[in-house]
C-alpha cells in the first residue's frame, strides 16, 4: 500500500505469460496440457489457497511460479508456514488526567502484549518471527483509550510450530488484559499460508535451463530470513518451484520505493524474460521425458510422508 509493486509481481504475471506464449506456439508437439492461471492478492488474500480450496489444481502435475529478488539468483529457498491475527482489546474511557482512575486503558493492553511478544524472543527459534502493527489507538491524548487494536503475522518454517506460537501470542494477550482490566477479542484469522516444499528435481531443471541462457546464479546470503506465500498451500499438494532471479543488488529491501523502481527497470525486464524462457524449457523437459517427472513426483511423495 502507498508504493505500488514493490514485491515485483507485475513480473510474476507477465513471466508465466510469457512462458505460456512460447509454448502455445508448440502446442501440437508438446504431450500434455498447458495451464496459465492468474492468482490475485498472494500477500493479502491468499487467492490460491481459495484456488486449492475449489480444486484448481486437483488434475496439475507441476507448477512453476517465477519471483524477482534482491541479490540472488536461484530456485531452493524455503517459505514460511504464516498466520495472521488480530487482536482487539475493549476498555473505559475516561478523561485521561482530571479522572484516570475511572477508566480502563485499552491501549496500554496493546502495548503490553507487545512487550510480552519482545520478551518472548529470545526463547523461540531464530527463523521464525512475530510482527505487528497497531491499527487503532486511540482518538484523543485526553481520552483514556477504550478500544485499541493490532495486527500481527505470526511465521515459521512448519505449520505446527507456526501453530504453538499462535498460542503463545495468545497468552501474551490474555496475560495484557489481565493487567489491565481490558477484555479481549483473539481472532485467528483463515486460510493461513502453508510452509513451501521446493521440488529439488524441477529445481535443478530451471537452474540448468537458467544458466543456459546466460543468467548466473546468486547464491542466497548467509543468515537471509524468509517470506512466506500463498504458493506453499499449493506446493502441498502438487510438485512446485518457486525460482528467484534478481532483479537488483542486495542493499535494496523488498517492500520498498526502491524495489518498486527496479520491477519496472530495464534490469527487470530483462530477468522477467529470462525467467519466461527458462520456464517454458523447464516445462518441455517435464513434458517429453517422462522419467523426470516421475522423478519430481517420487520426490513430492517422499517429501510428503
């Protein structure tokens, strides 16, 4: 919000488009069946777990799904299982110095559940994370806050562990609205976004069919934390690669003005392209050699056990 594609997708649609239009045009030689499918709002909806949820994807073997990066080039980095949460805390107002006694500070709850989330850092794993913003906090300085409210993303590499941080986030409420005398509302909000599985067998193809045509692989820095996406829920369910190319060096944050200027730069066109080509190769190695897409699914079903 407020920036534009500062995530890049406007190049995640146009490099499956672009894939798709150099297969069509193959189409009477290629054994099987070619599927472009738009899947809106990835970081706010969630449109293709909606789109797993109606069976879209029941009769797919293989997705591939093309995203920009910042620094690195390459196809195994995982995904965080995420969970949003809103949390709602409802008090009494009250002037906030002639008679403060008589309210209950719906604020200072939100407050304390953030501080009882920054205490409880340094004893959950250091690749999951807990973030937030306040939503509502008040109208006026002279009014004690009877109702404010915060959004949190709770991640972590597997769905459970996502899930017992889920809990602990909870009590960290339930023990602010125990200070303060507010009540609470926790609503966990459906669907979450699933942990990605990264199929190392379609990986290696893109890797393979990338650096054909000239575009280097990055490796991914040491110590990089993760995103999370609507693509894990379909990786659970079908064979999936989630590739990144950069689109710009890695002092560039994604979400950012800067990133937003680099989607739409000559350098993102460019890894865009290349990213359409190295995905319509991949799709014909799956395509006429059957043993490697027995291979990825073997894969899918190993990974799945």
């Amino acid at each position: 919000p407020g920036i534009g594609h500062a995530c890049g997708h406007n190049l995640i649609a146009t490099s499956a488009l672009g894939a798709c239009l150099a297969l069509g045009s193959m189409k009477k030689d290629i054994p099987g069946k070619l599927v472009f499918m738009g899947t809106p709002a990835e970081e706010a909806i969630g449109g293709k777990i909606a789109m797993v949820e109606k069976g879209l994807f029941k009769d797919v073997d293989a997705v591939m799904m093309y995203h920009p990066s910042a620094g690195y080039t390459m196809t195994g980095r995982a995904g965080l299982a995420l969970t949003e949460v809103i949390i709602e805390f409802t008090g009494k107002a009250s002037h906030a110095s002639g008679t403060p006694e008589k309210g209950i500070n719906a604020l200072d709850a939100v407050i304390q559940t953030f501080n009882g989330i920054n205490a409880l850092r340094q004893h959950i794993k250091s690749d999951a994370r807990i973030h937030g913003v306040i939503t509502h906090g008040g109208l006026k300085p002279n009014i004690v806050p009877d109702f404010a409210a915060a959004e949190f993303y709770v991640r972590a590499p597997t769905d459970s562990y996502c899930g017992v941080l889920v809990k602990k986030l909870e009590n960290c409420a339930i023990g602010a609205a125990s200070a303060t005398g507010a009540t609470l509302k926790y609503t966990v909000v459906e669907p979450s976004y699933q942990s990605r599985i990264m199929n190392r067998t379609m990986g290696n193809l893109f890797e393979k069919n990338l650096t054909a045509i000239g575009e280097p692989l990055i490796p991914l820095p040491p110590g990089s934390g993760a995103g999370s996406s609507d693509i894990g829920n379909v990786s659970q369910i079908v064979p999936t690669i989630h590739p990144y190319i950069s689109i710009c060096d890695d002092s560039i944050a994604g979400h950012s003005i800067e990133f937003e200027k680099a989607s739409s730069s000559e350098r993102g066109n460019e890894a865009m392209l290349n990213a359409a080509k190295a995905l319509a190769m991949t799709a014909i190695d799956l395509f006429t050699d059957s043993d490697l897409m027995k291979q990825a699914t073997e894969e899918f079903r190993n990974r799945k056990k």
